[in-house]
C-alpha cells in the first residue's frame, strides 16, 4: 500500500464492498426510522406517514418500557458474571496438563457451535422439562418435589441457557490469555513468598484484565440482542420480556409497526450508549 | 549466613537422568559460578537449590537446615531470572514492594528498604514507571532491587545478562560484583559465558551433562585445568589441543598449549605454517595458522601490530612450561 497508484486501485477494489455493506445497513435502518415517525398498523389498514414522535413518547412512557429495560440488564449483568467468572476458573483448569487435552478443549467449546434455538430447545425439553427433564429426574431421585424452573424462575433459567452458550467463548479467550503469561513471571512471585490465591490475585488476573475487558465488551453486544432463547422458553411471559422482545411483541403482537420501530430506534441508541462507554473502558485497559 | 549444602542430589525428568548424583558446598558469601554449555542441565542445578524443580534423590541443606522439601519462598533465596520476570501491571516501587508486602512487613520498614534500595541501583527517578517504560539494564537493576530487599541467605541469578547488548553486559558484571562485594551475601550465578565466570567467580562449577568436571577458583581451572573438556571451555580464544606425533614427544595422548603461550620467532620454530584468518582487536592480534601435520589451525596471540598478511610463513615456538598434558581418558597428566 506504498505508491499512490496501489493505494487508489485498492480503494477501487474494496468500494463493492463497502456499498454492499452500506447498503445492508441504511437500508433497513432508513426505513426503521421512517416507520417509527408513522402511524403504521396493517391489520386495521391504518397508515399515516407522519405523527412525529408521538410513537417514541407513547413507546417511553409505557410501564413494560422501564421493566424491560431492567430485565435486560439483569439478564445481560448475569450472563457476563457466570461467564467471566466460569471462564475465568475454566481457563486456569484448561491450562493444566492433562491426559486428553485436546479433547477435552474440543468439548468444552462445543456448546459454541449449537444455534440459540436449538440450545434454548435442548434445554427446555431435556433439562426443565417437569415431566421428563433430567433435573426433574435428579430431584426425584433424592426424593424432592419436580421443580418447574421455567415458570417458577423463568428468568434464571434463560440466563443457564444463555450464559451455558456464551461461557465456552469467554473460556477460549481467557484460555489464550492464560497461555500466554510467562511461567518465569509466576515462579519469580512464588519465590516473593506469594501463597497459590495472592498469586492468582496479584498476578493472573491484572494479566487477564485486558482479556476480561474484550469478552465483556464482545458479549454485552451480542447480550443485548437476546432473541431466541426466549422466544423458545417462555415467550416473553414471567418478567422475561427484554427490550429486544419488547420491540418483537410490539410488531408482530401487537401489528404496530410504528411503535414497534420506535422502540428499535430506541434500542439502536441504548445499544450505541453502552458501546461507547465499553469502548471507553477497554481503550483506557488497552493502553497501559 | 548463606552456606548451601547439596548432597548427593539428583534430578530426572521421567527416565532421562538430568542431573546425577553430586555434591557440592557453597560456602558462606562465596560468589560461585555454575558455568557450562547449553543443555549441561546448570540452570535446573539452580532451580533444585531454589526449590521450583524437586529433587528426586539426595538433599539440600541451607546453614546445616534440611530444605529438600522447603517451598521456594521458605528458603530464604531470592531469586534473578533471565527475562527479569518483573511484573508488568505494577509501577517499579510496587515490584519492588513486592515480596514485603508477600511477608507482610510494616509500611515504613518497606519504605525504608525501598528508598535504600533504590538509590543503591540509581532507580530514584524511576520508582512510579512501569517495567515496560525501562531499558534493559534498568529492568535489570528492578530485578535485583526486588531480590536486595528481602535481604536474602543468598542470591540466584539465572543467566541475568544475557539479554543485554555486550556494552551493558559489561556495565552490569562490574555492577553485580560491586554489589557483591558490598553486601558480602552468597551469590550464586549460573551462566554459559566463561568471561563472566572468570572475571566475577570466587569459585567457578565447571558442569557437563550434569557432572561436575571441576570446581576452583578462576585461576586454577585456568593455570591446571583438570581435562580437555575443562581446558578448552575455560580461556578465550579457546586451547589449542594437539595429538600424534607432538603429543607423543611429551610423554601425552594429547597437549594443550594456549594462544597467549605460543610465541611468534624469525626462524626454526617448533611448528610452521601458514597464516589463515587474522583477527585484529588492536591490543591484540589472534592468527588462525594453518600447519600441513594437522587438520585444526591453531590460534596464536601475537601483539597488536605484527607484519604477518594471510597467506604469510609463520613459525611459532610454544613455551615449554605452558604446556597442558593429557592422558587418553584425557585427564591433566602432572
């Protein structure tokens, strides 16, 4: 990318591209902002092409706004927790010599590679099911009472499904980040007199914090857009019903694409608001 | 106090036998080099007396104390590794701090030994950098601050200049040996460069495959090295080992005779032949000569300005009482 000649025939052929991509994207957000500025409900025929914001006022103002906008960060705060926490421990288990490590490592990345839905279905029929779960099973076999997870703590529930996907992801991670610490570095803190736990404090973790920050800034925004997982459990019902889904019914249940769009439009901006505070956060780790 | 005892002590990785048997005292405030090439299993030697490698057989003892099975941070031991292996979150004081916050001392006691030893290894000004901000000789300097403040029975250093350039190299011998000499506290240095083993040891471990070939002082394995394998390692540029015929007029399987100990002459030397390589380092010039009766040129020291071109007829005489002899085991032959 030296001359000026290479650099503008790389421009050239990197423009389909970028207009493809473009178009992707404007596309389907020009026409999310068209529609939030509308009256749009087709089953009662009703279309006027502008009302201003009284969409996004209505969408704000109601009482499922504040309660799913809760539900998400709860749910999103969670899944980070288990993950990071989870990932973390796996990560230095992973690490150990073993007999059978490599497929022990295939294994515990596997559930990365199960689509949501299927994961979520897995779940629900195999695991929570009352009748034939194998945790109904479990409970019976010690002689308690089934218990229904899905409508007793629905939204515990999706977060082990959730966060039983994403911890295989966070583990990968950290388990490059493990690797990478030179063995000298934990030798010369055992020689300083630091006990295994002020080790794992004082030396693994500050090491880890970079990798900690970039899972936690990839999974909050994959996190945000939950969709699947509660759409196949619970459907939106049980204080499961997150912005995303709050933005699903208001389309597809309620058939008020207008204020459905609103609330994308909304979410777009909440979404782009924690991005940046994110990016913040992991610049600021990055640089020293 | 800093004696280290080691007693028949043996380390085997699986079946592979690292280090056999071996004995071997470090006296108390004795700086001693552990010495050899690269895989001659001296840096695991070290990692046994600090106690991050166990020991198969044998034991060691720190001032008469069992410390066989003693963690590392129970030995009293502190510890300079190659990489410096500082720790790259934390500001230099911190690093520094380290151990002592470890043993939990009182702020003012680590203040203390900080600002002492700081102005000891000149690192006032950097106190609040972080390692990634230092030069090589200063993350040097960091590591052995770390290790000063724990006012260690005895020090370990592993290869610790080696990742320096040759002028820092130096710098840091004379700085390691002043430390030294200050603190009057038991080093133990492992390295595969025998200018350092020569220039800072009290005593020098010759080691290959884990045997030890000789220990003395520097200038006993230089002036009576025990075998060809200690004769040739120890002395730059290396002995020139000769045998056959020569060897057999001196009553030896083989004679070792220095390049500083031949002498360059007019005329009817013991050895001719012809000047090969030329290395001039001013003070000095070291001929590589070419001599038909042997396949090995022999290296020569001459003064920093002799007339000899490559391609010249040089005739040398070795000086008859520098002459090193050696039986077929290739053992020194008194």
């Amino acid at each position: 990318m030296a001359t000026e000649h290479s650099r503008s025939s790389a421009r050239l052929m990197i423009a389909p591209a970028v207009f493809v991509l473009l178009v992707w994207m404007l596309v389907p957000l020009i026409m999310t902002l068209y529609f939030s500025f509308a009256d749009y409900r087709p089953l009662r025929a009703t279309f006027e092409t502008w009302i201003g914001f009284d969409n996004y006022a209505s969408f704000l103002t109601s009482s499922s706004f504040l309660s799913s906008i809760g539900t998400t960060l709860w749910m999103v705060g969670s899944i980070l927790m288990i993950t990071i926490v989870g990932g973390v421990l796996l990560a230095l288990l992973l690490d150990r010599p073993m007999f059978g490590q490599g497929i022990v490592r295939i294994l515990v990345i596997a559930p990365f590679f199960v689509m949501p839905t299927v994961s979520a279905l897995v779940w629900k029929n195999m695991f929570f099911n009352v009748d034939n779960g194998l945790f109904s099973y479990l409970f019976k076999f010690f002689g308690a009472q089934p218990f229904d997870f899905l409508s007793q703590l629905p939204l515990f529930s999706i977060v082990v499904i959730v966060a039983w996907q994403w911890l295989p992801f966070a583990t990968l991670i950290l388990l490059t980040a493990v690797q990478s610490l030179s063995s000298e570095q934990l030798e010369a803190a055992e020689m300083d007199g630091a006990p295994a736990l002020s080790r794992f404090w004082y030396i693994i973790l500050p090491h880890l914090s970079r990798a900690i920050t970039v899972v936690i800034l990839i999974q909050t925004i994959f996190l945000l857009s939950i969709f699947a997982e509660i759409f196949v459990t619970t459907n939106g019902a049980f204080g499961t019903r997150t912005l995303t889904y709050l933005v699903y019914q208001r389309v597809l249940e309620s058939q008020n694409i207008g204020l459905g769009s609103a609330g994308g439009i909304i979410a777009v901006i909440l979404a782009n608001i924690v991005a940046i505070f994110l990016m913040r956060i992991v610049g600021k780790n990055l640089d020293n | 106090m800093g004696r280290i005892t080691l007693d028949k002590v043996q380390k085997k990785f699986g079946e592979a036998e690292v280090i056999p048997p071996l004995d071997l005292t470090i006296e108390d405030g004795e700086f001693v080099v552990f010495v050899g090439p690269s895989g001659c299993g001296k840096s695991t030697l070290l990692r046994l007396i600090a106690g991050l490698e166990d020991v198969t057989n044998g034991e060691i003892r720190i001032d008469g104390n069992p410390a066989t099975n003693l963690p590392p941070a129970k030995r009293g031991l502190a510890m300079v590794f190659q990489s410096y292996a500082l720790y790259p979150h934390m500001s230099v004081r911190k690093n520094i701090a380290f151990p002592m916050k470890m043993a939990g001392m009182d702020q003012a006691e680590q203040d203390r030994r900080i600002t002492k030893a700081a102005e000891a290894l000149n690192l006032t000004d950097y106190l609040d950098r972080r390692p990634g901000q230092l030069s090589g000789g200063q993350r040097q300097r960091v590591a052995i601050g770390r290790a000063i403040v724990r006012e260690p029975a005895a020090f370990l250093f592993d290869e610790p200049l080696s990742n320096l350039d040759a002028a820092l190299r130096v710098g840091m011998r004379m700085e390691i040996s002043e430390l030294h000499a200050k603190l009057q506290t038991t080093m133990v240095y492992v390295t595969h460069d025998q200018v350092e083993a020569m220039t800072m040891a009290d005593k020098i471990v010759v080691l290959r495959a884990g045997h030890i070939e000789q220990v003395g002082s520097p200038l006993e394995l230089y002036h009576s090295p025990r075998n060809t394998f200690v004769a040739s390692f120890i002395g730059s540029p290396k002995m020139n080992l000769l045998t056959g015929d020569i060897a057999r007029s001196h009553d030896a399987t083989t004679i070792g005779i220095r390049p500083e100990h031949l002498d360059v002459v007019e005329r009817d030397g013991t050895f001719v032949g012809r000047v090969g390589v030329s290395e001039h380092l001013g003070s000095d010039t070291f001929f590589h000569v070419h001599i038909p009766q042997m396949e090995e040129p022999m290296t020569v020291r001459a003064g920093g300005e002799v007339g000899l071109r490559h391609g010249d007829t040089i005739h040398l005489h070795p000086q008859a009482d520098k002459i090193h002899r050696f039986d077929a085991q290739g053992l020194r032959v008194a």
